[in-house]
C-alpha cells in the first residue's frame, strides 16, 4: 500500500511530489474518477501543484455509483491517502513512473451525499471537473435537448436536495452558493465531445431550468463552461496488469494506471472563478478549442471504433495488433483521407494529415497494450458523437458513400456481439428490449436502434438496404477480404 510516510522509501526511479501534500487545499471536485482523469487532469494539478504559490489546487473526487468497482475505489483511496501511481510509458517501451499527489480524497455520494454537496458549495472551490462519458450528459441527439424524461432526473427535479446525478448534485451546490451570496465556479467536460463546454452548458442550464429558473438564469450569470480537447491515450487495468506494474515500479499500489507518454489538453480561457497557470504545465490555451476538438473526434476517436469493431470481429484483444493488419490500416486510412477530411478544418498550422499519421502510430504502440474490449465498449454513444458530422456531410453533400455504409454495418455487427468467444461488449445506452433487438440475427431491425440517431433524418430504405446488403457480406466471409476500397 502506498501512503505518504512511504514516500520517503519508494525505489529513486521513481519521482514524488515535491510539494507538502499536507499543505494542499482543494479548489476542484472531480465528477468520474476513472483511469483517464488520474492520467490527464490530475496529473496536470500535480505538476501545478509543484510550482509556488499553487498550492490551493489539490483535486476532491467524486464517484456518483454504488457498487464493487466505485466502492473498492474508495477504500484504496481512503488507505493511500488519494496516492497512485502513474507508468508513463513510450512506443519503445521505455517508461516512467510519478506519484501523483493532487488526488486528496475521493467520496462516494450515494454514501457522503453532505460531504459532496459542501465541497459543492465551499467558498474555497473553483473548478467543477468531469469525466461522466460521452453519453453522461443526457442529450437527445435528435434535438440537441437535456433529457428530463430520464428516471434519475426526474427523481432529482423531485427531490433537488437528496441528487443521484451529477446534474442534481452541481445545480444543488449552486443553489446553496446563492443563497450564501458566494459566486459561482467554473464546469469543466474533460470528455470527448464536439464543444463539450457547449454541451455541459446545455445539459445544466436544462436541468436548472426545470428545476427553478430564477436559478438558472443565476447560474447563466455565474457559471461558466469552456470549452476543452482533451487527449491521452489510458487503457483499463487488470488486476495481473496492476501486479505487473508493481513490481516494475517496486511500488505497492493498489490502484496503479499506465498511460502513453503523449498527452495534449487544448483549453478556451474561460474560467469565472480564476485557474491555476496550466500553461505552466504543458496545456495550450487557444480560441480555437471547437476546430482541435473537432479535429481530435473525428479523426482519433471515429477511427479508433472503427480499429477497434474489426479487431473484435477478428477476436484480438489489443489494438496495435489490428493496427499490424496492413489492409485494415489501408482501409481506415482511406476512409480518413477520403471521407473524413476533405469535410473537416483544422486548426491553424496543423498539418491534418500529419496529425493523423501520429495518431496511428500511437495506436500502434504495442507498450500500452490497450484493450479492443475498453474502446469498443458504449458505442452507441460514441458512435453519434465521433461519426455525426463525417456521417451528415457524406449524407447531405451526397458525397460517395461506399465505405460509411460499410462502418455502420461494422457497427451494427459489433453491437450484435457475434465474436468468437460469443462475450458481450459494454452498452449501457441501450434498454434490455434495445439489447435483444441489437442481438438479433435479422439484418435490419438494429438500424433503428438510436446508434445512428446524429443523421437519422438523412436515413433512406435505400440506405438500409445497403447497410443490410454489407452485413451479410461480413458475416458471410473473413471481414478482411470484404473491406471496401
Ligand atoms: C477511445 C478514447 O474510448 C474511446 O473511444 O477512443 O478513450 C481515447 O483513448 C482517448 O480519447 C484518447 O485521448
């Protein structure tokens, strides 16, 4: 177990922080302390940490679920004191590690819903955080609306003091910040989303609105959502991989993470509240945040799916190993360079095509070995937000269609889990009536399924012909001998 009197006796190779962690105070409260967080903000608040005078920025994490996972989390968090360990690790397989300090507590709400709520409403905080997933902000993609129809939303908007979500909690916390006549804070999506501030504007301001719209329009005033890219590469860990991890480092960490030594956080200065230098540390401020994110979406994310749907169809478990297939790199990058950027702008002095060559080397990285089974998982929510615009242009542009019709019949293969162990891949957007549509045999029944919601207006009976046309051609041969050129 890893603590802060261990600090002092850990192997040299491995770098702590040189801040006094008793001298942190915490200006952030994290919604969804996953492994993705603990290698990117988090790990850009230690080293802010580590400068003068910025010693109020320490982080408190949130976990919104019961259950085995959030709780084995708390207690490992409660017994090394917020302390894990980081394997930054390079293509060529050399590494290193850091302890990261800025992780001072992490609460479970269902069990410290007071504790929660009070951080929420602490003059001292500045920063709200979150890592909730693509499809944790509950928008309808169909309208662009909060979802008020949603159970735990509607418990909330019932009984606004006593939230389950993340919406009841923060709009909660406002509310008490109001009334204590203390200014608002800064939300801040680190999720991938095309205008992710925009996004967790919407789904706020909806929920206050429904609420109370005094607050709302309180919070319109004192709240502010900028927008953010976020990039690192941070594979899901089993417990022989922690092992592993441990005895490289010679570290007893009960809750270690690896993460590519590449990392990028691309940010729009808009923070009410103040923020720490984090252009100090490595982050880039910029005006053009939506054009990096949208140019990160559809290019990393869209292709990592699609990666990641073929090599689930083959049975791999990692995804360099699909990246090692000659004529699936082929065809992805083909689908890149013809379907995806001749619709897409990028930022200022980035070389798209470059961008996209780093992106598949750093898929390639064998050193990660990140799973098929993490990228493939919730893609019914990924897919309406990595392929929306590339789908839409096609769609509307009347642009050649061949290999997108291709993709969606990928996808529809994968949701229908056919792979040869027969395992089902994570889909928590989906109902268990959607699940049982989604694994059925039939050919057309899924395509109604809300995966394509982003341009379901553009869907024709001619369209799903052909989607149907190339699943059976899938599921009829070795998916590498049918991909479209
Ligand atoms: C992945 C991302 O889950 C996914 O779909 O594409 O987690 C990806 O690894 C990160 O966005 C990289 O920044």
């Amino acid at each position: 177990m890893l603590t802060i009197p261990l600090l002092k006796s850990l192997p040299n190779t491995v770098t702590v922080p040189s801040y006094n962690l008793k001298d942190v105070k915490i200006s952030i409260v994290h919604f969804g302390v996953g492994n993705f967080f603990r290698a990117h903000l988090a790990y850009y608040m230690d080293k802010i940490l580590a400068l003068p005078e910025c010693q109020e920025w320490g982080i408190i994490g949130v976990g919104l679920r019961r259950g085995k996972g959030p709780e084995k989390k708390a207690k490992d968090f409660k017994a090394q004191q917020g302390l894990y360990s980081l394997t930054e690790t390079a293509p060529n397989g050399e590494s290193k590690r850091r302890i990261i300090g800025s992780l001072r507590g992490y609460l479970l709400a269902p069990l410290e819903q007071e504790k929660v709520l009070s951080y929420l409403s602490s003059a001292q905080t500045k920063i709200i955080s979150l890592t909730i997933t693509e499809g944790g902000y509950n928008i309808d993609e169909k309208t662009g609306e909060f979802i008020l129809d949603d159970p735990d939303v509607k418990h909330d908007l019932a009984n606004p003091t006593k939230p389950k979500t993340v919406f009841g909690y923060v709009v909660e916390g406002l509310r008490r910040r109001k009334e204590a006549g203390l200014k608002g804070f800064t939300i801040l999506s680190c999720d991938n989303l095309r205008q992710n501030g925009s996004v967790s504007r919407t789904a706020f301001i909806g929920y206050a609105k429904a609420l109370d719209p005094d607050l709302a329009a309180w919070i319109e005033e004192n709240v502010s959502f900028p927008n953010a890219m976020v990039d690192r590469i941070t594979p899901s860990i089993s417990k022989s991989a922690a092992a592993v991890l441990n005895k490289k480092s010679g570290v007893q960490d009960l809750e270690p993470i690896v993460a590519e030594d590449f990392t990028q956080w691309v940010l729009e200065d808009k923070f009410i509240a103040g923020r720490p230098p984090l252009e100090k540390v490595g982050a880039e401020f910029s005006d053009e945040v939506g054009t990096y994110e949208h140019a990160k979406i559809r290019i990393l994310n869209a292709s990592h799916i699609v990666f990641a749907s073929i090599g689930w169809l083959l049975g791999l478990k990692h995804i360099d190993e699909v990246l090692a297939i000659s004529k699936v790199r082929e065809f992805v990058d083909n689908v890149i360079e013809n379907d995806v950027l001749p619709t897409l702008k990028g930022p200022k002095g980035v070389d798209l095509q470059a961008y996209k060559q780093l992106i598949f080397d750093r898929f390639s990285n064998p050193a990660m070995a990140d799973q098929i089974r993490r990228i493939a998982g919730d893609l019914t929510s990924k897919t309406q937000v990595f392929w929306t615009e590339t789908m839409r242009q096609a769609l509307e542009g009347k642009r050649d269609q061949h290999r997108l019709i291709f993709i969606m019949a990928l996808f529809l293969e994968l949701l229908r889990n056919n792979n040869k162990e027969g395992e089902p891949i994570s889909e928590p957007a989906l109902s268990k009536e959607q699940l049982e549509i989604a694994h059925s045999d039939d050919l057309k029944a899924s395509i109604e399924l809300p995966i394509f919601d982003g341009w379901r207006d553009l869907m024709t009976p001619q369209l799903s012909e052909d989607i149907a046309k190339a699943r059976k051609q899938i599921r009829d041969n070795n998916i590498l001998e049918v991909l479209p050129h």
